[in-house]
C-alpha cells in the first residue's frame, strides 16, 4: 500500500479540523463541500473508507505517533 507523505497527512489533518470547526460556526455550503472533499482524500489517502477511520490512520501515520496511542479516539 502507498503510504502517503507525513507533511501531506499532516495539512489535510489541519485542514478537516479548521473546517469542521468553520462548518460548525458558520453552516455553509462551500464549507461543507471542501470538508466533504478533504475527508475523501484523507480516505484515499489512509486506505479507510469513513472520516473518523482516516484521522486516527493519518496522526499514526505521523512522526513521533506511538501504535498503542489511542488518545484520538477519546476527543
């Protein structure tokens, strides 16, 4: 499996968050639209197939990630 690059997992785990939170101020369709694409290519990228999966696959995916850090699943 391709593993994607660190920095790359690193921006669209940046990104989902800052849109997520956007989306949840504000409601917008654009904002929407572009979490529901970063969260694509976060799957695509992870080989998951749900948001949620993709996330905790990107930060183990991170540099200085611990295999049995499951501190992500409690946010």
């Amino acid at each position: 499996m391709l593993m994607a690059h660190p920095p790359v997992l690193r921006n669209l785990i940046e990104q989902y968050e800052a849109l997520r939170v956007l989306h949840a101020e504000k409601g917008g369709q654009e904002a929407r639209q572009r979490m529901d694409d970063v969260a694509y290519t976060l799957c695509v990228s992870t080989g998951t197939s749900d948001v949620d999966s993709a996330l905790v696959a990107a930060r183990h995916q991170l540099p200085g990630a611990r295999p049995e850090d499951d501190s992500v699943l409690s946010a």
